[in-house]
C-alpha cells in the first residue's frame, strides 16, 4: 500500500521538486498540497508533470482533516516548517522535514510533541545521501585527525548561515575527535570574520554565490599531510532519494530522528 504525502511550500523550488519525486515513485501518492501561492493550481502541473487530480490549497490542517496524508514533507523556512510539524504531530501526521536553521529549543519541542504523541518525525539538515556519507567519514576521521576546518558554499538565496549541513558535520566530529590539539601561536585577525564561525573549536566558513546549490568540504590537517572530504549537489535531485527514504521509513518510529544518517542500514 503506497504512502500518502502531503507537502507543505508545494509551489517553491524544493516543493516542486518533491512533488515530482513523490508522483514518480511507485511506492508514494500524493494526496495534499500546501502552499500560499499557487491556491488552486494543480501540484502535478505546477511541478512540471502529468496533472496529479491534487490542487494546492492554504490550510495545512483542513489538507490533513481532507487528505487522510501519513507523511508530511516540508522544506519551507524554519519557523513555518515548525509550526506546520506541530500541526501534523498533533493530528498523527509524520512529518518529514529537510528545512535547516531551526533552533535548538524547535528541535526540543519537536522531539516532546512526537514523544508525547507516539508519532514518527524526521529532521534532516541534508537529504542527500553522499553528503550524509561525507559527514559519516569525517566523523570517523577525526579520530585520528583531530585539527579540522569545514567550508560549505549555497546559492545566495539560502538566508541561514552556517548550513545546518556544516552544523552537524561539526557535532558528529565532536562526538568522536580525538583530544590532541596543536598548538597555535596568538591569532591576529586583521579583519573580523576572516576566520570563519567557530562551532567548539571547529571553525566553519559560509559562502554564499550564485551558481550554488550545497556543496561541503571538510579539511583536516596532520604532520606532513591533510586530508579533503567534500561533498557536491549540483542539482536539487540528488535530495529525493533521501527524502523518500525518509517518507517510507517514518512511520517505523515513535519519536524524533534527528539526521538521515539514522535511517541508514
């Protein structure tokens, strides 16, 4: 039996996106769209598909209340993607958001609501799944490698900075960074920033162009070498794999999977 989707921002850049995936996957259907452009418009065409018989409508729980939908897809910005999770939470609905930039206190109250209500979420900074494999690696190299810098560069429209991507690069390599340091001689920074964020020591350097979509390198250093893992998504695509991963896996859960990483076998 296919898993039936809703999708909140189904008129955006990403809304489409899984919209489309969504109606080519055999093992999904699309039953709700949620969005305050496009009202009335049918998602499948507006995604650039076979019209889907699903029109995009405003009220996220009257959709829900309509629909019937067990997931709930939402890569909206962070205090909407929220709201919405609650929304979905609350009437047993899954949600599945790939949005970043929520708050540790969101993230909390995510992990309460779903824990409260017995019902399945998932939070993924990156839904692709050779970036969740590069912030794997990284975390295994820092064992041995402990003096690490990450760089991640985003189309200019993305308004968080750091990416959540690079956050959580940043808290997997701690849970597993070896306690050697190197020593540094006093910095002296001519201009303020020029060293990027520091995350626990990590530091992490946000680039925002024109021509990106989410691209990430962490670089460690060692005596005598250095190492390079990086990451590239040239095309929102390479998000859905991971997103329907997460749509069919949801539900097996009873509270807040924080990371793709934990759906892997």
């Amino acid at each position: 039996m296919n898993v039936r989707v809703a999708v909140a921002g189904a008129a955006g850049r990403m809304g489409r996106e899984v919209v489309r995936a969504v109606i080519g996957d055999g093992e999904t259907e699309l039953v709700a769209a949620v969005d305050r452009l496009e009202q009335g418009q049918d998602a499948g065409e507006l995604a650039g598909v076979a019209r889907a018989g699903v029109a995009v409508t405003e009220d996220l729980a009257a959709a829900i209340a309509a629909a019937r939908p067990e997931v709930l897809v939402d890569f909206t910005r962070a205090e909407a993607a929220y709201e919405n999770a609650l929304v979905a939470l609350g009437a047993g609905v899954s949600p599945v958001i790939g949005t970043t930039g929520m708050s540790a206190e969101q993230l909390d109250g995510l992990r309460a609501k779903a824990a409260a209500t017995g019902v399945g979420a998932v939070v993924a900074p990156n839904f692709a799944l050779g970036a969740v494999l590069m912030m794997m690696f990284a975390a295994q190299a820092a064992r041995y490698l402990p003096e690490v810098e990450i760089i991640e560069l985003h189309h200019n429209a993305k308004v968080d900075a750091p990416s959540g991507t690079a956050v959580k690069t940043a808290q997997m390599i701690q849970e597993t960074r070896a306690a050697a340091r190197i020593a540094r001689p006093t910095e002296e920074i001519k201009i303020a920033g020029s060293r990027g964020g520091d995350l626990d020591g990590i530091h992490i350097h946000s680039v925002r162009l024109p021509g990106f979509v989410a691209h990430q390198e962490v670089i460690f250093g060692g005596q005598g070498q250095t190492l390079s893992i990086r990451h590239d998504s040239t095309d929102r695509t390479s998000f859905m794999p991971g997103v329907l991963m997460a749509v069919k896996k949801v539900r097996v859960h009873k509270n807040l999977v924080y990371g793709l990483e934990n759906l892997l076998d």
